[in-house]
C-alpha cells in the first residue's frame, strides 16, 4: 500500500508471488538447459530472426543466443555466463545445480520453513562442501614437463560432452599439443597466441594442428613462387607505396617536367626502402639455396612487388596486426618498424612457406618453424554449422588444459564428486548443525545429485536405481561413477575421467550465492520510468467546407515544445507537398480560413 502511495503507477509481486516467480523461473531455465550435460547430451537448434540455423550444445553459447525475457532467469543466464568467462566451462552445470537448489528450497518453504533458515543451510553446507573438495581433489605434477596423460584426459573428458566421441579423441591431442606450444615456464598461459583459423573444406576429421602461423591471404603478384623451402622470414610493418601525408599538404608545379620531376623522387624514395630488403636477402642468401619472405602489415604497391619478384623474394602485404606478435613467437626474430639498419638477426625462419588456394580464397601456410611458440589449429568442415560446433568445443578444449596446468590439481568426474559430496554432507556435516538449519543442509546435498540424475536420464538410465548403486558405493568407501553406457559404478580415475577443479569450485561457489539471493527476494516492483513521448492528441477546428477533406492528412508536430503557447498543423497534401502552419489557440478558424483559400 505504502508503495502504491509513492506511485501509483508501478507494478507489484508479494512475497509469496515474487518467490514463485523466481523459483519458476529458474525451474524453466534448467528444464531447457539439462538435456545437454554431459556426452549423451542432446543439441539445440537456435533459429535467428534472419533465418540463419546454429547447432550447439554449449550452454555458453545458448544463453548468449537464446532471447530471455523473464528477470529472475535473465540474472541466473549472466551469472552462468560468466562462469565460463572466468573458468571456460560449466554453463550448464552452474544453471541446474542453481535450479536444483531453488526447487529443493521451494519444497522445505512448502512446509513452512522460513527462506532465511534455507539460506542459512545452505551458506554451512557450501562452506563444507568447498573444505571436502581441497581434499578430493587429485594433485597433478606439473613441473618443466607436464603430465601429458592427464592432461589428454582433460581434454577428452570436456571435448566428448560437445563433439561425438571419434571426433573428441581426434582433437584431445591437438589441443593438448597446441597448449604446450604456446605454454612458457613461469609465465602464464596466454591462449590468444593459439590462432584458430577455419577453412570450408573436407571434413571434420580433417582439423589439425599447424606449428606456424595460417594467414588467410596470398601473395599479390604472378611471378612469386608458391612454394618456398628453408626461407627467412622478415616480419616488417614498413610502408612500401606512396604515402599521402598526414597533414594537409599540397604540391603545385609550373610544367610537366616538374610533375615527373615529383613523381620520381616519390617512387625513389619507396625503392630505396625495397633495395634496403634486397640487400638484406642477398646478404643471408648469397651461395645458398634459402629463400626470403617477407611479411608486411602495411601496403605494398605493384612496383614494389616487381621488384621483389625480381630478386625471387616472397612478399605478403596487408597481414592483419594480430598475426605480427604471432609471427615472432613462431618463426623467431623482431617485427621492425623501419628498413633502415637491418640486420640478419631481425630474421625468422620457416622451413616451409606455401600458399593453398581454396576457390577464390588464398591461404598461406607458414610451417616447420624451429622453436614455436605461437600455433594454428585449422578446422575443416563441409558447412558452417559443423565448423561453428567445432570452434566452439576447441576453445573450451583449450582453457580445460590452462585450467589444470594453472590449478595442478584435478577433481575426478562422472558424478563422482558430487555424490561424495553429498554422503559428506548427510553423514557428518548434518549431524554437527543444530536446529532447522539441517534442513538446508539437506536441500544442498540432494540439489548436489542433480548431476548424476541428469547424467542418468540423458543417457536413457533409471535415475532412482543409479542414484541408489552410486550412494551405495560410497557409503563403503569407494569412489566411483556412472558409466552412461551400462549405468554401472565405475572408477573414473581408471577410465580417465576428469573434471578441472577450478570449474567445480566455481559452480559451488556462485549457485548458492544465486540462490539465496533469490530466495531472500520478498517484493518484485516494475516501476521504472516510461521512456516513450506522450502523443499530443490532434483537435482541429471543424472545416467549413468538407468538400476538400479527402485532399489533406492533418496531425500535429511532436516536435511543439511544452511550454510554448503556440501550435502546429502539419499538411500533407496528396503531390507531396508539406505546410507547416501556426495555429493560435485563440483564433481555431486560422486552419479553416486557410482551407477556404484552397
């Protein structure tokens, strides 16, 4: 009542209709989203307002896609989203775990438990949980050589919940080897020197790892070679061709011989540039069989690209600036910014440069580098919705490996954690809380199963018999999960399934938090301020002479200030023409005298 007093205008839920509302909503959301965990998960189809198809089942990617109205899953979607941001995976894992939570709470309010005792177990069940974790967890030894095994197992384990199983096996040891390649000791690891590059061609099987760099350009000119062996790589962002200055200058002659005069010295400047490259080539290359490429980030004009033809000198132009730093860190040497005072150290070297021509689109391999540290996954795949599913499993790929380098240390999958956790919880944790409060405790460790249910159910299993054979299991001491294919317990450690532990952390972390804000929530008010212009509503004078009515569409200008006395008719007559009039609000016969004047 007292907020209807302040305004009248705005829209209110009670405490009863706001907590359904955002339990709902969070049920809705997680009903969308669970049928894609884990490997026997199903796909989406994301229809765009234009037509255009995508096929994912990357939850990231579907509450980026998906258009969300309702508030309360509109902040459950942010909250998932970012943590894939921060972790790169578990999207889905973060919107059911938070669903699972909302609807255990729903039925202890039910029953008449206030929503703060809810809260406050499950604040004592997630603090627990995150100390029970520091001990699950599996160290991984790390070092100058990392356990390549484990990190495979990574991989595939994160690889198989987006792609069918044949494809995940194929990409596991790309990933792994392209993290590796660009991975320095003591430094972190920084992905962006992984250049994911795709090509319309083949098929998904054929993706693989370059350790070099794809630039998706060729060279401009006929008689450069194609393919070059044993070559010097001059990384350059150094202008070849005439440049207009950067102020406003003019240049004015008398006669033509002035005009060649200027038109000369432009051209010898930019050759002096060139010869400064030959000379280099001719220095590193005389009495040998190596050849010289050059790679430019700025322009390169057709004299200039004669002239390296010439010395037999490879030259791309135009390469885009992400590609520089990646240059260096493949083939070694500097990016230069002048050719004055070059020197064979500012030189890389690839033992094999060779452009592929896909149709009209030209693509430059620059491969057998000596020490890489900048890579190029190429994804081949007959469409775009395959090379889309593709991209986006091998980026999760990707900071799935960084994860368990960064962390070293990895929490074992299949349901197995969240199972133990829950046994954790029932059989110690709940006995050291007093009162009600166990009763969140409760709700968080049967929310913590919806994992394995979801597994279970995705894979066409009996939830209730696999939840009974895991528990079991645990109760004896074994550690064990769900095999999807039998519903059989099984060892994940020995089948190599493995979470990242920084992924698990985050969804134990940000989902109750979620939750309980949205259990605490007890007022949803709409009352925010209506943007849209109010319409001035059009009262015009009563014509004296209808018969030129149909000639005319009369409206009113939303452009009249509020404040002025004055206002106007706009005309439009049926040639096209417009007249703007005044109209007087203590003469309304103007508009009707103008009429009779028609």
């Amino acid at each position: 009542m007292s907020l209807r007093v302040l305004n009248p205008n705005a829209e209110v839920l009670n405490k009863s209709a706001a907590l359904h509302m955002n339990i709902n909503a969070a049920k809705g959301l997680q009903d969308v989203l669970k049928s894609n965990l884990g490997p026997k998960g199903t796909i989406k189809m994301l229809v765009g307002g234009a037509g255009d198809i995508k096929l994912t089942k990357d939850g990231n990617t579907l509450l980026k896609e998906m258009q969300i109205q309702n508030p309360t899953a509109i902040m459950i979607a942010r909250t998932a989203v970012a943590q894939d941001d921060t972790s790169g995976d578990g999207t889905t894992s973060t919107v059911i775990f938070i669903g699972e939570l909302m609807k255990q709470a729903e039925r202890c309010i039910d029953e008449g438990m206030h929503p703060r005792v809810v809260v406050d177990g499950f604040e004592i069940a997630k603090k627990a949980t995150l100390e029970f974790l520091e001990k699950f967890k599996t160290p991984v030894v790390i070092g100058d050589g990392p356990d390549r095994e484990m990190l495979k197992m990574v991989a595939r384990t994160t690889l198989r919940t987006k792609l069918y199983e044949a494809l995940a096996d194929q990409l596991t040891d790309i990933v792994v080897n392209a993290v590796l390649c660009v991975r320095k000791p003591e430094e972190a690891i920084d992905l962006f020197m992984v250049e994911i590059m795709h090509m319309r061609h083949k098929f998904d099987v054929d993706t693989r790892l370059v350790e070099g760099l794809v630039l998706d350009h060729g060279s401009r000119h006929p008689d450069m070679k194609r393919r070059a062996e044993n070559c010097h790589i001059l990384t350059c962002n150094v202008s070849l061709e005439y440049e207009k200055s950067e102020i406003n200058a003019g240049f004015f002659y008398s006669n033509a011989e002035q005009r060649e005069a200027m038109v000369a010295a432009e051209r010898r400047s930019v050759d002096e540039r060139v010869k400064k490259i030959i000379a280099l080539k001719n220095k590193v290359c005389n009495g040998t069989e190596d050849n010289f490429v050059v790679i430019n980030q700025k322009g390169i004009d057709p004299p200039s690209l004669d002239l390296l033809a010439r010395e037999g000198i490879v030259a791309l132009r135009r390469a885009k600036r992400r590609n520089m730093e990646r240059l260096v860190l493949a083939c070694g040497g500097e990016a230069v910014n002048s050719v004055d005072d070059l020197t064979p150290d500012c030189l890389g070297w690839a033992g094999l440069v060779y452009e592929h021509v896909l149709g009209e689109d030209k693509y430059t391999f620059v491969e057998n580098v000596k020490h890489p540290n900048s890579c190029t996954i190429l994804i081949k795949g007959p469409n775009d919705h395959t090379i889309a599913q593709i991209k986006d499993a091998v980026r999760d790929g990707l900071r799935a490996v960084k994860n368990t380098i960064e962390d070293e240390a990895v929490v074992r999958g299949a349901g197995a954690f969240e199972v133990a956790a829950r046994q954790h919880l029932v059989n110690e944790v709940k006995k050291t809380v007093k009162g009600r409060a166990q009763l969140g405790v409760q709700a968080f460790a049967d929310a913590l199963l919806i994992v394995p249910k979801t597994l279970a159910e995705n894979s066409g299993l009996d939830t209730q018999d696999v939840i009974i054979s895991l528990t079991g299991e645990h109760d004896v001491g074994n550690v064990v999960g769900l095999n999807q294919h039998t519903g059989d317990p099984i060892d994940p450690q020995m089948e190599g399934i493995f979470d990242n532990y920084t992924v698990k952390r985050q969804i134990i972390n940000s989902g109750p938090v979620i939750a309980s804000q949205l259990l605490l929530v007890d007022e949803v008010i709409r009352a925010g301020r209506n943007m849209r212009k109010p319409r001035i509503p059009c009262r015009l004078p009563k014509c004296p002479f209808p018969q030129i009515i149909p000639t005319f569409a009369y409206y009113v200008s939303a452009s009249t200030p509020s404040h002025s006395s004055d206002r106007f008719i706009l005309i439009d007559l049926c040639l096209g023409m417009q007249l703007r009039l005044r109209l007087h609000p203590s003469h309304p016969s103007e508009i009707a005298s103008f009429s009779s004047s028609i």
